[in-house]
C-alpha cells in the first residue's frame, strides 16, 4: 500500500492541481512543485505495482497477458539484444563504468518499481513526467550531486537506447531526456600534496637499494610511477592501460586512451623522463604494458599493473616517506592547482587532464581560495593590549 503525503490547508489564493495546491505562504511555489513531484513519483510506482499484479492475475487466470502497456512494467523475457539496458552496459569500454552504470540503473530501477532491476524494468514506459519525479526524489535522498548527475546520466543513455532500438518514439524520447543536472557546488574530495610531500616520495623510491648498493628494481618503477602521475596527471585506470609503445622517449611524449576510449597526448618533462627511462632500463625494450608487476627477488613480471596496485603503491610509499595518508586522484588535484597557479590556460590544462567540460577543472582552481585567504586579513580586530 502506498501511502500519499496528507495536502496541508488551502492558503488564501491558491488553486488546485488535482489533490495539489499552488499559492502564496506554506512554502510557496517550490513547496507545491515538490508536492507535485512526489505525486507523480508515487503514481509512477502505483503503475508499475498494478501492472505487475495484472499479469500475475491473469496468468494464473490464464488469460492473455496485455502486450502494449499502458504504464510502466517489468520485463522478464526481454531478449538481451533488445534490451535497452543491456546494449547500453555492454557498450561501455570499462568494467568499472559497466559496473557504475549498472549500480546506477538498478538504483532507479528499484526506487520506481521495488524488486526490479536495470534489466527487468521497462525504461521504454518512462515520459517525461516520470524522469523528472525521478530527478526530485534522487535530490531528496542522501546522494551527492555528483552521484545524482551519474545517475541521471545512465538513466538518459538508456533512453536513448531504448529510442535506438525502437521501443519508444523520438518524441517521447527528447522529451524524457530533457531534464537538467543538479548543481555540484561541494568541494572536490580529497587533498594536495605538498612539494615536501612528494620530495619525500621521491627519496623512499630513491633509497630503495639492494645489498649490493643498488637500486631496485622496484625502487626505479614506483620512481617512475609517481613521475607520471605528478607531471601528467592521469588516472590510474589510464597508466594501467600505457604501453611500451605510448611512450616516445626523445620527445616524451605519452599516448593516452582516457574515459570513453577519447585520445589524447600529454607530455612529461626531463625530469619525469629521467626517472621513467631509468625504470626502463631495468624493465627491458619487450612489448607489452609500460609499467609491469615486479615478483619477490625483484624479477620483472610480463604483465602489467592493475588500479588497485598502484593505489596499494602509494600506499606503501607514503607510509614509508611519513606522508598523510592520500589517494592517486589526490596528484590530479595537486596538478591542476599547480598549473594554473604558474599561469596555464585552463582550457589547455582540461585536455592535459582529460576532461570533456573545463568546468571540471575548475572545481580545483585554488587561486579563489588563495583571494579570499588574502582578503581575510584586510578586516582585523583589535588585539589586547592594543586598543588604545
């Protein structure tokens, strides 16, 4: 049973919509907009629990089962290759935005009929109406915009499938889509590392030396590793992914495959290539991944590293330099801030880092806090003692 918020008094002045009233006091318009949201979220589900218990009515019934639903349903027999969910996850490059976006479909899925899931829900039923119920109720739950925003961006890429596959008309596609993002005005996570910080991983790595007084093998690759990540920025899953041949040592060059499979180029300075050329003189000119796995004994492995190792890295390394716990996005941070502080273009420091929107970027321009730090010290209250 689905219980309706109960509809506060009529104010002087307002009117009705359905059970709805718009008016002056009692919240105002943005008051009533909410009611309404959550009237056409509850109806969504209301649908979704009435078709299903038609179908299981008249199967045990056994009577014909409605093809052409006039609300939202849940499919159980939808062939994979026509199923909007499907081909839409299975088209991602990654296993972690296939799993991102599934977590972010059954998320909806559920919230608008309970019990189903990205696969058995019919997206094709959603309108309008619906995807922005969807859009308010995931704004009243306890989610982050940014989660908001990915989920809002599954929700339209599986539209957008279900348009392609011709389960629903390009009208009523546009029109479902057609819902903003939620303003992210929340500080980026995580941290910067300081100059100090990163001189002392670099000395750990340094120092990382055989019996014999010389450095290893892992030494040189984490080295090598904070190299890349400090200059250039990528992301881990982007250096999992680098090959011996991305990387052109007279001009430094790296050749990236970023998010979504987007190319891109980025260039290390002499100091990073020092620290990588050394590492690739212990790890050999054969084919195949740029930074490898490295067995007990220091012996070179073949294959390549994974996310969660270059996390585990730094790991290790900043317990060892005494440094604050920090994660590999946290040299992302400390980059961007870093160039635009010396005066880069913040466009050309988006396609460094390889973000689609600028505006990305410039959620880690430090140079407005540095302002508001400096302006704070031209108001000042009397000290004691000094009040004469």
């Amino acid at each position: 049973m689905v219980a309706l918020r109960s509809v506060p008094p009529a104010p002087v002045g307002s009117f009705r919509i359905g059970n709805f009233r718009l008016g002056q006091g009692q919240g105002g318009t943005f008051a009533a907009v909410a009611w309404i949201c959550d009237a056409i979220y509850v109806k969504l589900v209301y649908d979704n629990v009435n078709y299903i218990r038609l179908v299981r009515s008249r199967r045990m019934s056994n009577l014909p089962v409605p093809t052409q639903p006039t609300h939202l349903m849940t499919v159980d027999n939808l062939p994979l290759d026509q199923n909007p969910a499907a081909v839409f996850i299975a088209g991602k490059a990654s296993d972690h935005s296939r799993r991102t976006l599934r977590k972010a479909l059954d998320s909806i899925a559920a919230l608008v009929a309970p019990g189903s899931d990205a696969f058995t829900f019919y997206w094709a039923g959603l309108r309008y109406q619906h995807t922005a119920a969807i859009r308010a109720k995931l704004m009243d739950m306890d989610y982050k915009p940014s989660s908001v925003n990915v989920m809002l961006s599954a929700l339209r890429g599986v539209l957008k499938e279900a348009w392609k596959l011709g389960l629903m008309s390009a009208e009523d596609y546009h029109r479902a889509v057609d819902i903003e993002n939620v303003k992210d005005t929340t500080l980026p996570a995580g941290r910067e590392l300081t100059s100090g910080e990163i001189l002392a991983l670099f000395q750990v790595c340094n120092e990382d030396i055989d019996e014999n007084g010389q450095l290893t093998p892992l030494g040189a690759r984490d080295a090598a590793l904070i190299a890349i990540l400090r200059t250039t920025a990528l992301r881990r899953a982007e250096v999992v992914k680098l090959q011996l041949s991305d990387y052109d040592s007279s001009t430094g060059r790296l050749f990236i495959t970023g998010k979504g499979r987007k190319e891109r180029t980025a260039y290390l300075p002499e100091s990073a290539r020092f620290y990588l050329d050394r590492w690739l003189a212990v790890r050999g000119a054969e084919a195949g991944p740029l930074l490898t796995a490295i067995r007990r004994g220091g012996h070179v492995k073949a294959n390549g590293l994974t996310t969660q190792s270059i996390y585990d890295i730094l790991a290790a390394r900043a317990i060892q330099a005494g440094v604050k716990e920090f994660s590999p996005h946290d040299f992302r941070r400390t980059f961007a801030g870093d160039m635009l502080d010396r005066g880069a273009d913040i466009v050309t420091v988006a396609n460094i880092m390889g973000h689609a929107d600028v505006n990305t970027t410039r959620r880690y321009d430090r140079r407005p806090e540095d302002a508001k730090r400096k302006a704070a010290d031209l108001i000042t209250v009397p000290m004691p003692g000094k009040m004469a």
